[in-house]
C-alpha cells in the first residue's frame, strides 16, 4: 500500500476494479432476490437489471443463468427477441433522433447527420469514452414539434443542426 497525499493507493491487485465488480455481483443478487425462481420471471429480471445497470451484462446473464438454472444462450435468445434489451453499456447521456416520417420531412436528416459529425458515432454506436450513444427512433408521438431530438429524457422540439450542436455542448 503506498500513501500518496489525502489518499491510499494500492499496489498489485486491480482492488478498485475488484470492488467494482463486488458492488455489480451484489446488486445483481438484490435484483434476482426479489423474484421466484421460475421461468416466468425472467424477462422481469431483465427488465431489472436493464434498469439498474442501463444493460445486460455477460456478467449478469451469467448470474441470471446460475440463479434460474437456465443456460446463458437460451437467455440470449429470449432477450434478442425484445428489441428493448441492450447488450452493451450506453454512453452517460443518450441522444435520439427521430426518424419518423414528420420529422424526416422537416430535416431530422441533417440533426442526425450533425450528431454524428459531432460525436464520431453513427446510430446504435456508443463513444469510445462512453461519453454519448446515438440512437434513431420512429416516433415519438410528437409530430406536431417535428423534427424531435430526445436528449436523454428531455423532448426537444424543432430541433436544427445549430440548437442540437448547443445542447451537447452545454452537456457537462
Ligand atoms: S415522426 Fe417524429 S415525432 Fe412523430
């Protein structure tokens, strides 16, 4: 253990990372805790752990395949059918971009076309520093504000290039 300032700094074993992993194998269990052990539970805990964790880990599929006895490819194949599951770690903030018919006719091309000149990514991607994940969605139900851009869970109407390019700017 070496003593640097304020702070203890460990040698050797990824501690930090080890704690980390601690932590995730500990909510995981709160999660499965809350639910029989039945099949028909399975797509709630997914649900669970998409909400917990923002995705569904190998980790977590591996500790949901040791709680139901069920093996980790039958549950991929039962979340692959949900288009809702992610199976990769989103960015901090997510930013979608409509698509939709309303929306394309006004433009939604050229804010999704500034998004990914902004962040380097195209849709479905995540940055490299999990930063932004970019995503396209068919309609939000908010035609009449076309085009519409969702910035992690704020709705912005009449969205242009310019507006999009302030808002993740001023993003901390
Ligand atoms: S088409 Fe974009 S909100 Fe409906």
């Amino acid at each position: 253990m070496v003593f640097k300032g304020n702070s203890y700094h460990f040698k050797g074993a990824n501690t930090k990372m080890q704690r980390t992993e601690k932590k995730i194998a500990y909510e995981l269990q709160e999660i499965l805790n809350n639910y029989e052990i039945e099949r028909d539970n399975l797509i709630p805990v997914l649900h669970g752990v998409q909400e917990k964790f923002g995705y569904i880990s190998e980790e977590s599929v591996a500790g949901i395949s040791r709680h139901f006895n069920i093996s980790e490819s039958e549950i991929y194949g039962v979340a692959t059918f949900y288009t809702q599951f992610r199976f990769t770690r989103p960015g901090d903030h997510t930013i979608r971009v409509c698509r939709g018919t309303a929306c394309h006719v006004r433009g939604s091309q050229r804010i999704m076309n500034e998004v990914c000149k902004l962040t380097g990514i195209k849709p479905g991607e995540t940055t490299s520093d999990y930063r932004f994940s970019l995503e396209q969605v068919a309609c939000f139900g908010s035609c009449a504000l076309a085009p519409i851009a969702v910035v992690n869970e704020a709705v912005y109407g009449r969205m242009t290039p310019p507006k999009i390019k302030q808002l993740l700017e001023e993003i901390e």
